[in-house]
C-alpha cells in the first residue's frame, strides 16, 4: 500500500504525469506478481494468451469511453508523439502534390510541422508565433484548403498552456490531431476525426506506448509495403499493435487507467466535470491575484491540462519554486523553452491535491507582500 502522505499525489509535472491512486497500487503489487498470472508484470511474455486479452480489453475500453464507432482502428504503438509527427506525413504526405494544412499554436506543434516538411508540400495556415503563443486562432482567421490531403493541429499545447474548446476543419477534409496531453479528459465529437494520437505519459500511463485511432476511410488511401513494416498502419493493424515486442508495462497500465476512468469516475462525461473543476479553482486564484501571478494564456483558450503563469521577476519565480518544493509539490517549474510556472492537472491529479496548490500560492503571496 502507498503511504498517506504518497509524495505521488502533488506531482504536477508536464510529463510523466500523475497517476490515480488505485492504479499505482495495483502497478505496485503487479511487479511482484500480476494477479491472474502469478508472475512479475515486467517478466509477463507479450505472447501469451493473459497480454493478448490485455491489448483486446484495452482498445475495447477505448472504443467505450470513446464512444467510437466500428469503421475505427485502436493501435498501441511505440515511438511517442514524436514517431506519429513523422509516421502521417510519411503515409498521407509523400509525393502529394497539394499541401496539407498544419496550425502552429505551439511549441508541439511547430515540431510536428518540422518533420512534415521533410515528407511533402505542407502549408501552415495560422501561426501563434508573432504573439509568443499566448492564443489560439478564431474561425474568421481560418482558411481551409478544400484539396488538402489532411489538417493537422495538437489539440492542447502544454508547454503554453492553449486548448481547443472545439473542432476545427472541414468535415471533408480527413483531421489529424495530436491529442497527447487531453486524451481521454473529457466527451467529444471524436468521430469527426480520421487519426488521433496521443502518447501516454500524459493522462494514460508511463512513456513507451502511444494510443492511434485512426478511421478506415483514410487508412483505405495509405499506400501499402512502401514503408518499413513498423512504420505501416496496415501492417500494425494486421499484427494487433504486436508486430514487435511491445511494452508490456505501459499498456497494462493504461489498461488499469481505462478500467478506472470507467469504474470509478464513471466516465469521459464525469472527468470532465472534474478537470473543469480543477482548472477553475486554479485560474480563479491567478485571477483573483493577477497583480502577483500572472496568467499567459488568453483567456478563451485556457487549457484545463496545464495552467501556465509567471511571478514578475525570475527571481520571484525561483523563489516560489523553492517553496513549492520544500512544501512537497513537484513537477511546477516551466517548460524549458519559456520557464515560469506550469501546474499540469491530469487525470489522476486529485482535486485536494490542487486545493493544496491554491493554499501554499495564496500564503507564498502573503508572505512575499508582507
């Protein structure tokens, strides 16, 4: 059993994020022996029947609390985000001759961008850049190709702290999106997409598997054996996501996510409830303060993942991370490309563990201005 005071549960880090308290606990006594099993998860063989109704229960409990239809395909592959940044283009991009539309809101998206173009014509129909990436594109600002092969755009930027409160695109235009760090946080229209992928070490579990949805209508136009088998969505679909030897560990644990999303929160709907909830004990204490804390992202497209603020000086930041940490919060120190503070709430962060937060950031500010 985990501790009372499990340092776990004031983990408000980018990534690794923090994972529920009752998985953590069925993690723990996995390790030693996974109970249906009898032995160690990490020595489980990725071949046996006991991994393979692993995978099948998982991609059904995605299609669930997804609410997915038949005509989609759930894969766990490796590589991260990163991999899928090249992965599409590599299928949907190569040799086209019309441009697909990419959004640059951020620092994530503007990598994806990066290795797209090394793949085929792409045109980047906004970019937040000139704004340092503090919001979001409006619709009138928004002018999509018709002939684009694909449109691509990261639902939630973590390093700035931007979300999409809503779909954008053409319906007959295939979307992709990067939806690493709002995965499974809350209901949508997912059926409005033709590839999502999200890598797990946000909401879902460690690093080392990367949920892919993708819809049989694009994946009807991926061409076939021109790409190395671990880089083929046919392929990898005909394998059942085990064409190589997979990551035992991770997909078990996301497996357990699932399971608890679905058990114990009762699902997408009541997540989001939560998050919401979260996120606006949080951004009202920013607001409340703004003379102190200092909110970057506009208000309209605030994520409910990652809250991003600056103090008015570097120094005033260093401080409070100081504090932050000898008071037992981990994970608060910015991105590395644009510092300050960043408090990531993901699923498994608990709402005390926020309400925490809000109590050592009012005190540090009354004891700064005293």
């Amino acid at each position: 059993m985990l501790p009372p005071n499990d340092p776990n549960r004031h983990n408000f880090s980018g990534g690794p994020g923090a994972l529920p308290r009752s998985v953590l606990e069925q993690l723990q006594e996995a390790i030693g022996a996974v109970p249906e099993v009898g032995l160690s998860i990490l020595g489980v063989s990725h071949r046996s029947d006991w991994f393979a109704a692993v995978v099948s229960e998982l991609e059904a409990n995605i299609r669930q609390l997804l609410g997915l239809p038949e005509n989609y395909h759930v894969l766990f592959l490796q590589g991260g985000a990163t991999q899928q940044f090249s992965m599409a283009p590599m299928t949907w991009l190569r040799g086209k001759k019309e441009a697909a539309d990419y959004l640059q809101t951020g620092y994530w998206s503007s990598k994806a961008i990066t290795e797209a173009a090394r793949e085929g014509p792409l045109r980047v129909l906004w970019h937040g850049e000139a704004g340092g990436f503090r919001r979001l594109p409006q619709d009138e600002e928004l002018e999509f190709n018709p002939a684009a092969p694909y449109l691509h755009y990261v639902s939630n930027e973590t390093v700035e702290g931007l979300q999409f409160h809503r779909i954008i695109g053409r319906d007959d235009i295939p979307r992709i999106c990067d939806m690493s760090s709002d995965f499974l946080s809350a209901t949508g229209p997912f059926d409005k997409f033709s590839l999502i992928y999200a890598h797990a070490q946000k909401n879902l579990g460690p690093a080392g598997v990367t949920v892919v949805i993708i819809k049989d209508q694009l994946l009807q136009d991926a061409p076939r054996d021109r790409l190395p088998a671990f880089l083929d969505y046919h392929q990898q679909i005909a394998a059942h996501s085990i064409l190589n030897t997979p990551p035992v560990f991770a997909i078990y644990t996301v497996l357990l996510v699932t399971r608890w999303l679905r058990d114990e929160i009762g699902g997408l709907a009541a997540m989001a409830e939560i998050n919401a909830a979260k996120a606006a004990a949080l951004y009202r204490l920013l607001d409340d303060h703004d003379d102190f804390y200092i909110p970057r992202a506009a208000k309209a497209d605030r994520s409910t993942m990652n809250v991003v603020f600056n103090l008015q000086s570097r120094q005033r930041e260093q401080a409070f991370l100081a504090a932050a940490e000898a008071a037992g919060f981990s994970g608060l120190g910015g991105h590395r490309s644009i510092g300050g503070i960043r408090a990531s709430l993901y699923n498994g962060l608990e709402r005390a563990a926020v309400d925490n937060l809000i109590d050592f950031m009012a005190d540090f500010r009354r004891r700064s201005l005293a």
